[in-house]
C-alpha cells in the first residue's frame, strides 16, 4: 500500500506563538513542505476563488489569450513552460493566470477578464489576494521568530511583493503519454510558497532530490488548509538550513484546479546570510543580493516561470528548546478512503495517534459540549457527589485515582465525569445533573455523544479497511459499546509539587480514544514505553481536531502490529478541559488475532477473548509494554476502577 507524505501541521491561530515557530522551524529543516490551518482565510472564499478560476479557464481559448502573459501577469496556455528540461515532452500540461500586486506602483499591468463574461472575477480574486497575504505576513513573522530574529524582519524594508498564480491542469488531455507532466520536476525560486487546491491528488516531493533514483511521496489534501513551501530564496537566506525541497504535479486523469500564492519580499531587500544560520565552521555560502535583482535573474534563467535548475541543499540541524511531536492529520472527509486508510495504517504502526479533521461534528457543538462541561465542573462538591461513580457511569472527584502507581503522589489532579451508552439496556445507569441546576445539559452531552460516535463509526470502518477487512468487520457482532468522559484538570492546585499529575503515565485498554480538548496544552506522549527514561513529548491542540489514539485492546486484536501509546496529562498552571470518548465493540465481539496481523514467524501472542470479558479484566489493573517486539502485562493497582484518559 502506497504511503503518502506525513506532513507537519501547523496552527496558525495558536496562542503560544514560540511553539509555533518551533513547531515551523523543525519542518522548514526536515521537509521544507508543512501544512497550514486556522489562517483566517474562509473556506467560502477558497471555494467561491476556486469557482471563478474554473470559469475563466472554460473560455474559449480565443478569449483567454486576451490577457497574455507580459510583465509576470496574464495568461499562459497549454505547454508554454517545462518546468524540467531534462524531460523530452513538448512543455507540462497545464495553463495558468497570474496576477501581480495591487497597490504598488505597477498594479497597473494587471489584466483582468471582461466584467460582462465574468462579473465577480476580478472582486473574487483581489479579496481571495487580500486575504491570503494577512495569513502570510503573519507566517512570516512566525518564520522571523523561528530564526531568532525581529518578527517584522521580512517587512522592515517594505511590504511584501506576492504574486498569485491560478493554474488549471487538465484530465484525459495526453493522459497516456508518461513523458507529460501536470508539472515536471522544480523547486519555487521564492521565498515562501502558500498553495490550496480543489482535492484532486496529483501533488508529490522528493525530500532527497540528490539522490537517484528520486523517491516521490504523496501530498494528501487537508480540506480548507494551505500546503506551504519554502522556496530556494529562503535556503539561501538560511544558508542551506531551510530546504527548498523538489516536487511535482503527476497526471491523473482528473482535471485538477490549484491556486499558488508566492510570498516574495519588497524588491530592495537585502538577501544575505542570516547571522543564526552561519558559523565559523559553516560559513555564508552566498554572496549578498537585492530580493528584486535575485529574482529577476531566476526568471529570466527560467523563462520567466519556475526554476528549472537542481541545487544540493546541505541542512543544518539546529534544535530551538524542547521539539515537540509532530503527529499524522487523517482527513475523515477525503473522498479517497484507500490512501486515507493507508495513512490511518501507517499512523497506528508509527505512533499510535494522529489527528481527525473535517469529522462532520460542528465546532458549535464542541463548544457548547465543553461550556456545558465546565458548567458541571463549577458546581459545589456536594452536588456534583450526588452523582458518585457507579457501574462505570457518573462523578469522580479529585485524586481519586492513581494511574501510575510508582509515583507517590495522592492521586492524579483530576474530577471527571462518565456516560455510558445511550440505547442499551443499561442507559438508564447514566446519571445527569439536574434540569433545574442546568438545563440543556443531557440534550447537549447527548447530541455530542451521538455525532462522535457516528464519527467514530466511520472511523473504525477506514480501520477495517486498512487492515484488509470488511469495513463493517468492527459492528458485525452489533453496535459499538462507547463511554463518554468529561475531564477537568484544576489550575493552580499542585502545580508546585512536580509529583503530582493531571493524568499519570498510562495507556487505554479499549480499542481506540477520540479526544477533544479546550486547547490548553499538558497532553505527552512517551513513543518508546520500554526505554528509560521515558522521553515526553509535547501534543499541540489543533483547533477542532480530535487527537485519536489506539488502545491496548487493538493493539492485542493486531497483534501488536498497532501501538498502544503511553501518554500523560502534565500540570502547567492552567485549568484545563477535555472530553474524551472511548469507543469499544460489541460486548460478545471476540476479539483474537487477526489474518494479516499474524504468520509463521509471528504467530498470535493472545488467547481469543469476548470484547465484554476483557475490558471487565481491564480495569483490575492490565497495561502493556513493548519489549523486543513482544508486548508484556503487568497488574497495576488503581485506586478507582475505571476508564482511563
């Protein structure tokens, strides 16, 4: 199976600003490619500029050619450029529009459609720009930071100088010929590169472009994100420290529609050798250049278009504090379920967790589910102890569980809450606060309840696929068994006494754990649970994304093939809420080992087991370790039996 790119994600609404450009700093070194969400760019926007894109390429041709490409703006047709000269094809398949700033003394070169044939083109399209560059200046300021230097460094000498390119790349045109290329091999000859497209895949890097034969991985469409580049300008500035990775755009045979925004600094600014990225041992590798002069002299060596030359980009490892862990993002709405199972495989075999984005739950939804959460939460300890924990449903107060026994803490610095399910014969186990004290609290937990678990139904099905299954393989013993906990990590309290946890070291003995949380960091994972000492490593909250990790019960069904991850909730002075849903199979499901999790050389390590029975052992106490590939057990005493986090 086909394994595409894991591209880091980065969030551009994060408060903690200094993460983020860590965060930046370590992809722009190790892929030169990153994800970007949370830019501020309305999705409606990108859809409503996508739109009009493909209305101006559906002109006649005669119509298009009214705006020819001078002056960097305009239109290129079919095969006026070939981005890799080394290739024997007539030019890459594809035809392009570009528009050039809007405000400088130039915005005059312009071209724009007729308003009679396309009305809300040009106003679509300076929005769409406006918008785009907001985002960018403040990438760039997170990029300053990362490189230790003034946020406005890239803007000191004047504003930047972007320009968009609209390309459209067609389906069945020349599909047969494997010489023609949507666009062939190259690396941007900018500064940094912001693209979105309409889906459909095509886009692949080459993260060793001086190694032959070149490895091509797959870059999977993240609904409503960017797919960032730097450029060979920035690997310049950074003395080969950033990369300015190769890639291309492979033919399909769909018509495919993407939008590339090239953030270029103000022509007089200086591109030099950075301080922070040269030393004695690593001296400048270029000489001093004015931005325009240097990009002025790669267009004209590259037909005015991309950069058609290959440079070896040697790459400095420079660490900015604690590196924090940059986990796989499964897009849940990708219309591709074969390669978006194949990345869902990859993420359980590598870490365990990964992230599920565009899960069909509104954000309005999480909200009110958290507001409702910190609502209960608020209550004096007498009310909510009329709801104490019994039958695995209702209120635990703080301390009331230890999850890693070895410490000698009281307890884990946590209140939680549990619901069970909802329409089998022990719903009426579940226990709520009362209607007068808050009222829309059972319809908002139930309503959220519902929409995760039809997320996570869809979910397991990708698993099944994954692992060569039915995809009903997981529900045909009947309908998923989940619980719901509501989570609440006090503030101050204990925050002193380094003992003392939110949650302590531990994994979840179920099958798998959706969880949301406020955005207030402490989430670690330890990938290696058998090293010691453990190393910690930071989950960053993507805003509406649920972290999603695999439990010890999935990690048995797969014989180990899937981890089960270790991981712990850390104290950081902040109060802290999250909703974590454990979702489990049928209690008569039996679980054993599964056909392509086993062989003669690695036969089953498990015994079969009812789903039911195992997870009523679990709680007396079972966690699991990797030890030369072979997981072990271990009792471990709990002070509250219970589903953990």
């Amino acid at each position: 199976m086909s394994v595409g790119a894991q591209l880091p994600v980065i969030d551009l609404s994060c408060s903690d600003r200094l993460a983020t450009a860590n965060s930046i700093h370590q992809a722009c070194m190790d892929y030169g490619f990153f994800y970007l969400i949370n830019h501020g760019v309305e999705n409606e926007l990108i859809q409503k500029a996508l739109e009009e894109s493909r209305n101006f390429f559906s002109l006649p041709l005669e119509e298009k050619v009214k705006s020819p490409w001078k002056e960097h703006r305009g239109y290129t047709p079919l095969y006026a450029e070939k981005l890799d000269t080394s290739l024997r094809s007539k030019g890459d398949l594809k035809e392009t529009f570009y528009i050039g700033p809007l405000e400088d003394d130039e915005s005059h070169l312009n071209q724009w459609p007729s308003l009679e044939i396309l009305p809300s083109w040009r106003f679509t399209m300076e929005l769409y720009y406006k918008k785009v560059r907001a985002a960018g200046k403040k990438l760039t300021s997170l990029i300053a930071l990362a490189l230790n230097l003034e946020e406005d460094f890239f803007l000191k000498d004047g504003p930047l100088n972007p320009f968009l390119r609209l390309l459209h790349y067609p389906g069945e045109q020349d599909l047969l010929d494997e010489k023609v290329l949507g666009a062939s091999a190259h690396s941007d000859y900018g500064m940094i590169t912001l693209l979105v497209s309409d889906g459909v895949p095509g886009l692949q890097v080459c993260r060793e472009k001086s190694v032959e034969p070149q490895v091509w991985e797959d870059v999977h469409h993240i609904s409503g994100a960017f797919v960032v580049n730097i450029g060979d300008m920035m690997e310049r500035w950074t003395n080969c420290l950033y990369r300015s990775t190769l890639h291309r755009v492979i033919r399909t045979g769909q018509e495919r529609y993407s939008m590339a925004f090239f953030l270029d600094p103000c022509p007089d600014c200086v591109v030099e050798c950075l301080r922070s990225c040269c030393s004695e041992a690593s001296p400048p590798r270029f000489p001093p250049i004015r931005s325009g002069d240097y990009l002025n002299e790669r267009s004209e060596r590259s037909s005015g278009h991309d950069k058609r030359g290959q440079r070896e980009a040697a790459t400095q490892v420079v660490k900015m504090g604690k590196k924090d862990l940059e986990l796989p993002v499964i897009d849940l709405l990708s219309s591709d379920r074969l390669a978006t199972a194949n990345s869902i495989h990859q993420a359980c075999m590598d870490t365990g967790f990964f992230y599920l984005i565009n899960h069909g739950i509104e954000n309005e939804l999480i909200q009110k589910a958290l507001e409702e959460s910190r609502n209960f939460f608020a209550l004096p300890l007498e009310e909510k102890m009329k709801l104490a924990w019994k039958e695995h449903r209702g209120y635990t107060p703080l301390c009331s569980e230890r999850l890693d026994t070895s410490l000698r803490s009281k307890g884990d610095l946590k209140e939680t809450i549990y619901i069970g399910p909802l329409e089998d014969d022990k719903s009426y186990l579940n226990q709520w606060p009362s209607r007068e004290i808050l009222p829309s609290w059972r319809f908002t937990m139930e309503l959220y309840y519902e929409n995760v678990r039809d997320a996570g139904r869809r979910l397991i099905s990708l698993i099944a696929l994954a692992l060569n299954l039915e995809e009903d393989f997981f529900v045909k013993d009947g309908p998923l068994d989940p619980f719901l906990r509501l989570l609440h990590y006090p503030g101050e309290q204990g925050f002193l006494d380094e003992r003392v946890l939110g949650a302590s070291a531990h994994s979840d003995y179920g099958m798998m754990t959706l969880l949301m949380t406020d955005g207030i960091p402490g989430l670690q994972i330890c990938r290696e649970k058998s090293k010691q000492p453990h190393v910690w490593e930071n989950v960053h909250h993507i805003s509406g994304a649920f972290v999603v990790n695999i439990g010890d019960m999935m990690e048995r069904w797969t014989n180990c093939l899937y981890r089960s991850t270790l991981h712990r909730v850390v104290l950081t002075g902040q109060e802290r809420y999250s909703m974590a849903f454990f979702l489990n199979p049928f209690p008569d499901s039996v679980v054993e080992c599964l056909k392509s999790c086993c062989t003669e050389a690695s036969p089953p390590r498990f015994p079969p087991i009812r789903s039911g029975d195992y997870l009523k052992e679990s709680p007396a106490g079972i966690t699991r370790e990797l030890s030369d590939g072979k997981c072990k057990e271990e009792n471990l005493s709990l002070i509250l039996i219970g589903i953990f986090l």
